[in-house]
C-alpha cells in the first residue's frame, strides 16, 4: 500500500510539473507572438487605402438645432396623449 501510494505522489507531482511546463511553454509563445510595449488583449484594425480616402474627404457633420419642445406621451394605441397638467404640489399638515 505505500508503495502504491508512494507511487501515485510521484505520478501527481509529474502531473502537475508536465503542467506548469505546458503554461511556461503557452506564455513563452504568447509573448513573443506580441509586439513589445503593446498589451496583450488588444484587437488590431486595419484600415483600406479607400477608407483613409473617404475619411479625407468627408466634411464634418454640424450638429443639429436643439428643439426646445415639452416631451410626448403616447397610449397604449400609439396615439399622442393630453400633456399631463403640472400643478403646485399642496402640503398639508394637521397637529
């Protein structure tokens, strides 16, 4: 029994270090897959020569008048509804 047991330490311990081998082995690959200085979890975008072209070209959008307006309310049926009556909150107090 303990040599069984003696047996299956080892088996373990060369489990665990074939592992921790293995994670070595990934991140070594991983950082030299990287440039140097640039974060590993960033996604790289490549723009097209027409792109850049179009974005040259393109004229800025002005923004658009601000509407000053009282927000809508719609029923159920999708209809415009009554804008509610805003009235003096009351308060009353009583001893």
């Amino acid at each position: 029994m303990k040599a069984e047991a003696k047996a299956e330490k080892e088996k373990a311990e060369l489990e665990q270090e074939a592992a921790i081998e293995k994670r070595r082995e990934e991140r070594k690959r991983a950082e030299e897959g990287t440039e140097s200085g640039r974060p590993q979890e960033t996604d790289s975008v490549q723009i097209s020569e027409a792109a850049k072209a179009a974005l040259k070209n393109n004229t800025p959008v002005e923004a658009p008048e601000s509407i000053d307006s009282e927000p809508v309310t719609y029923t159920p049926a999708g209809e415009i509804a009554a804008a509610p009556v805003e009235t003096e909150p009351t308060v009353s107090f009583t001893a």
